[in-house]
C-alpha cells in the first residue's frame, strides 16, 4: 500500500525520529509507531531476543492495543521455542548466504507472502492463534540484526477485513528492520556514553555528577511537597596506608568491595543512589524513606565496613530533612550538613553513623567558618 516516493518518506521520517529519541524506550515507541504507520497497520510490537534466557522479550506494544497489552510491558515474553523461526530459519537462510527477509502470516492459518513455510500448514502456529484471539487478520514479521547477529523482531498487524500484507510489503517491512536496527545501534551507542558520563569507572556506582543531578531534583521536590531527603556522606578509612603497604592495584580493591557493600545497602532504601564521589569519598542519597531507615542502613554499613579486609571501616556522616536541622533549601546546605557530620565521625573515630540533628556539634561545625589556615575540613558550600 502506497507509491514509492511515501514509503521513502516513510523511512526518512522513521530514521529521523528515532535519531531524535533520548531515551531506549523513546527509540522503541518511534520504532514501533513509524513501522506502523508506514505499513498501514493498526498495531506494532518491537521484540528482543534474550538468549540467555531463552525468550523474545516485548520491549513496547504501538498502535491500537487488545485488551491487556501494555505499552511498555514488564514480563510480556514467549519462549523462542515457540516461534522457532528466529533461531532455526533466519539461521539457516544466513548460513546460506541469504538475507534475513520478513514474511507474513495470516488468521486463517495460511503462511503469507514469503512466509518460512509454503502450502496450508502454517510455520508458526502461535502466531496464528495470537492473531485470531486479537482479533488481527494478519501480520508481518521482520526480523531486527544488529552487528552481525538476530537482535530481535519487528511485528506489524492489521485488523481482519483489512488487505493481507503482499510480497512487496514484505520486503519493505525488511528494509524498516534494517532502520530501527540502524535507530537502536544510536541508541545504544548514547545509552553508553551517558552511562560513562555518569559512572564511576572503578566501582561501577553512580559519580558526583549523578550525585548533583539527582539531589537537586530531591531538593526540589523536598521543598514542594516535604519529600524526606538524606544524604549519607562515607569516607573509607585506611585507603592511604593500604596503597602505600600493598600497592594502588590492592587500593582499588578495597574500594571496589566497600562499593559492592555500598550497592548492597543502598538497595534496603527504595530507589537510593548510590555513588563514589572521589577518591575514598562515597555517598548514598534516597528521597522518601524516613529519617531513622535511612540512619539504620547507614549503621548496618558501618557494621559491613569494618570487616571488609585490609579496611579500617569508615566515617559515616548522615543529613536528613526528615530531622532538625533547619530548612534546607538547596542541595549544598544538605551536602554541608552531612559533610559535617562525617567529619565529626573521623575526627571521634566513631563505629557508627553521627547524624546531623542528633548530634548538637553538627550544625555549630557547618555553620562556622574554619578556625585556622590549617583546620583541614572539606565541607562543600560555603553557606548554610
């Protein structure tokens, strides 16, 4: 359906807005959504191939939805032995040289134009039944190969009583597979660039950028609707001398296990960051969570910290808005606020956590200015 010079403009319009899209799910909804409207269809569906698991993954259902499809589903997935077209056919057509061409199937269980299987019996049943029980007259399927290998799958669907895809749709559905393969590499090439942008090589955590991006926006929502913001500020102990015993590559290794403690803590706070800010610096911010869970996960990282292996534990400062200490008005009061507190924590040599509000020296040491050229505090802002 339609002339040559719509179907250009069609893959035009498919390229460009999936080099437009920001974020994976954005690419996939502009995948989805393009393939169907460029092929007249009334759904579309982009699909990963899991391997390890064995399982085509639906990453986003376009278009006109039956009943229970989501639009971005969960834990919408079908076994690969069930549509073994993608692991068995597309194998053997690329082992003979061939390309890996779309094909249609059809509700009344005939294989359509270029389907993998020729005659009354259908190469795959499932589909068949799938499209039926939706009640979808037909489909293309257009397999999806990203650097050298099956990636996954583009579906496209119209509605019984409309025109079965032809041949020629076939082929296109091939050549839009080749473009979202195209919008996907971009996406993931992007995905890994900011991936780097913010994480932390050695530990894999989150950096002091995500840090800043993040506690802003808590701090925002914090003074909107008095959403708990805490912020726990660690600092490991003993990482100079263990570089200068053992070595840097033995260092690294000490901060790469107290990032694996770090992660595992962090995740007993719902949706908490968990970040190394720099050198032995390190920090977990949660929004939500009250004040006395987020000092109790910080006492359990403490208890972790001081068995880990060639480490002297660690100084653990906490802030909370969920405690008094006054308003906090922008991310770097908080920092501040929790800056002192670790200090208080390495300069006490204290096992646990020293929390800002419960601590009365707290406020006084992040308000006050240093008392000499040479008093060696760190503390971020330089007001309250």
């Amino acid at each position: 359906m339609g002339g040559d010079d719509e179907r250009l403009r069609a893959v035009v319009s498919l390229a460009q807005t999936m080099a437009a899209a920001y974020t994976p799910r954005d690419s996939w909804r502009a995948a989805a959504l393009g393939a169907c409207e460029a092929l007249s269809g009334s759904f579309a569906a982009l699909s990963v191939w899991e391997r390890d698991r064995g399982r085509l993954r639906v990453l986003v259902n376009a278009g006109q939805r039956a009943e229970g499809e989501e639009e971005f589903p969960e834990e919408e997935a079908y076994p690969v032995h069930e549509f073994p077209e993608i692991t068995e056919f597309l194998h053997e057509r690329w082992a003979g040289g061939g390309e890996p061409d779309a094909w249609v199937e059809t509700a009344d269980g005939l294989a359509g134009a270029g389907g993998p299987a020729r005659g009354a019996r259908p190469y795959c049943h499932q589909r068949v039944a799938a499209l039926r029980r939706r009640g979808r007259g037909c489909c293309v399927v257009a397999p999806i190969v990203l650097h050298g290998r099956a990636w996954g799958e583009l579906y496209v669907a119209r509605p019984a009583g409309q025109p079965v895809f032809d041949r020629a749709d076939a082929d296109f559905a091939t050549v839009l597979a080749a473009v979202v393969a195209s919008g996907i590499a971009q996406t993931e090439r992007l995905e890994e660039v900011r991936k780097l942008a913010f994480t932390d090589p050695l530990t894999g955590l989150a950096n002091r950028r995500a840090v800043d991006i993040q506690l802003d926006e808590a701090v925002e929502r914090h003074r909107v609707d008095d959403t708990v913001v805490s912020l726990v500020v660690c600092d490991l102990n003993g990482l100079k001398a263990v570089n200068d015993t053992h070595g840097h590559a033995v260092g690294d290794r000490l901060l790469e296990r107290f990032g694996s403690v770090l992660s595992l803590c962090g995740a007993m706070l719902p949706e908490a960051l968990a970040a190394r800010l720099g050198g032995d610096e390190f920090c977990l911010l949660a929004a939500g969570p009250p004040a006395d869970a987020v000092v109790g996960v910080a006492t359990e990282l403490c208890d972790r910290a001081a068995v880990i292996e060639l480490g002297d534990g660690v100084a653990c400062g906490v802030a909370s808005t969920g405690d008094p200490i006054g308003p906090v008005r922008s991310a770097r009061r908080l920092f501040r606020l929790a800056d002192a507190a670790q200090y208080r924590a390495k300069a006490a040599r204290s096992k646990g956590p020293v929390v800002a509000g419960r601590d009365g020296e707290v406020i006084r040491l992040a308000d006050s200015p240093p008392k000499s050229a040479h008093d060696r505090r760190r503390l971020r802002g330089n007001r309250p």
